[in-house]
C-alpha cells in the first residue's frame, strides 16, 4: 500500500508539474518567431492532379514557449492549396504551439483546375501571425494544361492490361498494365500528354507526334509500339518533341529511371523519330526486328540522355541514325545484340555516367549473339557502319565489337574519334577492336579528348580548340548537310553531331 500511495504522489507531482507549465511558460508570440522561407515553389504541376509535398519550418527564437495567433491562407476554404501545420490539416489553424527554441514543420500541397484561374502561374500567400508580427510565405505553382491517358479500370478494381507474351507451351502471358490508342492518332503541342501505364500504338495503325508536343510519362509507364504498327515523331529544330517523366521538381529534372521505355515491337514498321529528347527512362528506345526491308527506324537530329540502361537496344534489327547526341547511361549509349544491320553518321555517343563499366557496358557495345544459361542465339550482323562520329566517354573502353565467329560480322568505320584504352593489353587478340586493320578501319582518331562544353550536364558540343575540327569525310557530310544545331558542316565537316564552336568565358 505504502508503494502504490508513494506511485500515486509522484504522478500527481508531474501532472501538477506539466499544468504549472502550461499556466506560467506558455505566452502569446511576440514577434520572436523565424519563418525557413518566403516563397515555396511548387514547381509544375498538372491541372487536376495533386503536386508532391513540400515543406519548410517556422521557428521559436525565444527560451519560452509560445503560441502563434493564427497561420491561415489567403484564400481560406476557396484555395487550392492544401495544409499540414505540426500534423494536423486545414486551412486555417489558430493557437499554434511552438516549445521554446524549437520548430514546427509547415507541408505544401496543390491540386489546381486550370479552367478556374486566370493564370497558370498560381501564386497565393500564406500568413502567419502573432500578437506582434505577421509573416507571408509566397506560394507559387505552375500549373500545365494537359490530355491525360491510362488504363481502364474495372469495377472489380482491376485494371486494363496489355498481353505482351503467351508461352505457347502453357499459355501463361505476361502482361502490363497499359491500353490501345484508338487507331490513328496524332499529337500536337496544344497541351502537355500526360501518360499512366504503357499506351500502346494497335497494329495497322500510326501514332503520329507533331512539333513541340511534349509527353510525360508516370513512373512504371512507357510507349509501345505493336506489330504492324508506325511511330512519326516530327519534331524541329527549336521546337523537338520531349519524351520525359512527370516529376518536374528540378531535383528530377535528370534522373535515370523515372519512367519505362520507348518500345518498337517485333515487326513494327517504318518507325521514325526526327528532332526529339529523350530523357530519364530506364532504356530510350528498344527495336525488335522486321520481317519488312526498310529500317525499322530512321532517327536524326535526337537528343537521349540519362537512362539508368541503355539509350538505344537494338536486337537483330535495322536502324539508320544521324546527328545523334547521346549521354549517361547505367550500362551503354548504344547497345546492339543478336546482328542486324546499322548505319550511324555524324553522331555523337558519350557516357559519363558513375560507377564502374567494362567493355560490355561500352558506350557503344555491337555484338552477334545473344547468351541464355542454356543457350547461345545467334545472329549475322549485316552491316555496322559508322562515319563521321565521336564516342568518348569516362571508362577506359567507350566502344566495343564483340563477336561470334558462327554468325557473320560485317562492320565499317571510318572518320571516327574511338576511345580505347587497353594498358594492359588485354584485348590485342580481339582483331575487331585492330585499330589498324585499313579493311574495317580508315581514319581513326584514338583515345584523344574531344573537348566538350560540359558533359556533366550533357552539353556535348565540341571547342573551337577540339582535336575533331575539320575532320569528318566530306562524302559523308553532303548525306548530312546541317548538325543538330542546323550549321551547315559540307565545307568543312567536323566529327559528331555538332560543328565546333565558341564556348562561352
């Protein structure tokens, strides 16, 4: 008995204690609070989609703890933005405790209807109040216009897949989540695509992308394009097409694997890609082959930079590319398997990526063969040519030829800045990677700096003090006239996809 009266004291201690506190240290704020920010940017967001959180501290710089008057929204109940003040949500809060010397966490978010503002800049103000001051936190999002297309979802609460693959053997299929464009369709630059799950192109029918479109796609979401079926991408100079992810924060703005892939299905036909941006997926585009004798991709004047893959994976299959700029891959800017048949002038393949890459993880990797645990596939490389182009990088070895002596191996290089560092002469049997065989290689530029603008944040334009000026095959020049940049390049060709220039000081 004598314990429990003694427990029963020292409770009544601290609860008299903590109410002597509330009574006697607690005060009305007066003017002794420090707001972290005056402007919150929200960033981009989507017209009826709501923003990611953001966040900032008000702080008590008094040894006593106070209470704030009231910390409300300038527009009350008819704002679009959305509170948490030290856990709890609303609008307006009143009485807000901060403890002596402390914080309290304020988190922003929005979901804005565009039709309902005047402006898509979308500024409203944030007050904060006590008996002495008032602080105003600017809140600030843009908010984009958009079509937005994803699955069906069902009323079972499943939603719409695509069948990539049936095992013939046991019917099993792999699926994804993801729906069928409505035949042809085409895209224009009126408002942002906004895409969930993978939009696939039905067979027998063309996407067609025109200038200044720009599409978004969600995590785990991507574009496919199905068996018979055509991608036009239109874009120009000034005004490209630009694939890329949602997430427009600028901490995303060049993060790999934030969305799926472009995917050119087996037997896609006479897809083209013309004055794009490809940005920030796990693999930019994939291209299965075609039973048709056209390429199965003609792409030019494209831009593909931070993929956490590859930026092109071709299997067995036929692609021509010109004044390609390509940069920051987890594995290879250009990564081709099982042969096929390439054409590649005046490109630009780079990779300064981070971490640790062998000869396979090549900035450009070429290859006949495909291995399994069981099996090795073969495959004849028709033809791999390239002229006038520039594959450097931050790995000892940025280009490799790997081949299978079962299948053909037909290749053509010419006029090309290669980066091949072999110290320690690991590779000097490997007679696709002879630099000096004039059969498979003329005019070959080795293991020297091209001199790039900054290739950390993928500017890979070429100084006026570059090692690659003038050196391109004038023959090849007149097949590509411009560089990317539209320059014309005929009298003087230099090598990549960009004529040198004047960097800035």
């Amino acid at each position: 008995m004598k314990r429990i009266l003694i427990a029963g004291f020292i409770l009544f201690l601290i609860v008299l204690s903590s109410s002597c506190r509330k009574s006697f240290d607690v005060s009305p704020g007066q003017g002794n609070f420090r707001v972290e920010k005056d402007t919150v940017f929200l960033d981009s967001v989507f017209t009826n989609i709501a923003s990611h959180t953001y966040r900032f501290k008000i702080y008590n710089t008094s040894d006593n703890d106070v209470t704030l008057n009231k910390i409300f929204l300038e527009k009350g109940d008819q704002s679009f933005y959305r509170l948490n003040v030290d856990g709890d949500t609303g609008k307006t809060f009143n009485d807000v405790l901060i403890h002596a010397n402390d914080s309290i966490f304020v988190f922003v978010e929005v979901t804005a209807d565009i039709n309902q503002l005047t402006d898509p800049v979308y500024e409203e103000k944030l007050f904060i109040e006590d008996d002495v001051k008032t602080a105003q936190v600017l809140l600030t999002a843009f908010v984009k216009d958009a079509y937005f297309y994803y699955p069906e979802r069902y009323p079972d609460g499943t939603k719409e897949t695509l069948t990539l693959y049936t095992d013939p053997n046991t019917g099993e299929t792999s699926e994804v989540y993801g729906f069928f464009l409505d035949g042809n369709t085409t895209f224009t630059d009126d408002k942002a695509i906004v895409i969930y799950g993978h939009m696939a192109v039905p067979q027998g029918h063309t996407l067609t992308i025109e200038q200044g479109a720009h599409l978004y796609f969600h995590y785990n979401s991507g574009l496919i394009v199905w068996e018979g079926a055509s991608l036009k991408v239109n874009g120009s100079l000034g005004h490209e097409v630009i694939f890329e992810d949602d997430r427009m924060e600028p901490e995303f703005e060049n993060k790999p694997g934030m969305w799926n892939f472009i995917w050119l299905r087996e037997n896609s036909l006479q897809n083209e890609i013309n004055y794009a941006i490809i940005k920030n997926a796990e693999a930019g585009i994939i291209a299965y082959p075609t039973n048709d004798n056209n390429p199965v991709l003609r792409i030019k004047n494209t831009q593909i930079y931070n993929h956490s893959l590859v930026g092109i994976y071709g299997i067995a299959t036929h692609i021509e590319g010109e004044n390609l700029v390509m940069n920051n891959f987890g594995l290879s800017a250009v990564n081709l398997q099982l042969g096929g048949h390439y054409n590649f002038k005046h490109c630009t393949f780079a990779n300064y990526s981070n971490g640790i890459r062998n000869e396979k993880k090549a900035a450009v990797y070429v290859n006949n063969y495909i291995e399994t645990e069981n099996q090795t596939y073969l495959g004849d490389l028709n033809a791999f040519d390239m002229s006038n182009c520039l594959i450097y990088g931050n790995s000892n070895i940025e280009f490799y030829l790997d081949r299978n002596s079962n299948a053909a191996f037909n290749y053509q290089i010419s006029n090309c800045l290669i980066k091949f560092e072999d110290p320690q002469h690991h590779f000097d049997d490997v007679p696709e990677v002879d630099f000096t065989d004039t059969n498979h290689y003329q005019n070959i530029l080795l293991n020297t700096d091209p001199v790039f603008e900054n290739p950390q944040e993928n500017k890979l334009a070429i100084g006026d003090d570059s090692p690659c000026i003038n050196l391109g095959n004038p023959a090849t020049a007149l097949l590509v006239p411009f560089d990317i940049l539209g320059v014309d390049r005929t009298t003087a060709p230099d090598l990549g996809a960009y004529q040198h220039i004047t960097f800035d000081e």
